[in-house]
C-alpha cells in the first residue's frame, strides 16, 4: 500500500508549530485530543495518516500539501477528473 504522507510528517508538523510560536496544547484543543495524544504524533509513535494530515492542516487553516506525497496529490488529480 503506497505511503500517502511524507515518512517525515511529526517533523515538520513539529518545525511548523516551533517556527509559528504555537503551542501543541493549542493544537490538540483545535483537534479535540489530549496533548498527550498529540505528543504520540510528534514523536512518530502515531501513524500520521492522511486524515491526521488533513485534520491538522484545517485546524491550523494551512494547506495539507507540507504533509501529502505527490502520490496522493495524483490520486485526488485522478479522482476529481473522472466525476
């Protein structure tokens, strides 16, 4: 099964929250679990899945793409033409 967000999603969630002086209580609060289950994500023990990633990117109103692999972004290209 192919890998649809970056093998190094925790890591730049992590830089993101650190280079916009956002503290990860704030985050886990916008996504409704506990700081302590946000800590399993950044430390790379969660499973950051496309869901997590799109979760994450509306609750910080970014765009999910600093998460996705091309991949993924293909896969959505693919989807949206044949409708």
């Amino acid at each position: 099964m192919p890998q649809f967000t970056k093998e190094n999603s925790s890591e730049i969630l992590k830089k993101y929250l650190n280079e916009h002086g956002i503290k990860n209580k704030y985050l886990a609060d916008k996504l409704g679990i506990s700081a302590t289950n946000l800590n399993y994500y950044l430390n790379g023990k969660g499973k950051f899945t496309v869901d997590f990633a799109l979760a994450v990117s509306g609750a910080l109103e970014i765009s999910p793409d600093i998460f996705l692999n091309k991949s993924y972004k293909k896969l959505v290209e693919n989807t949206e033409h044949k409708h």
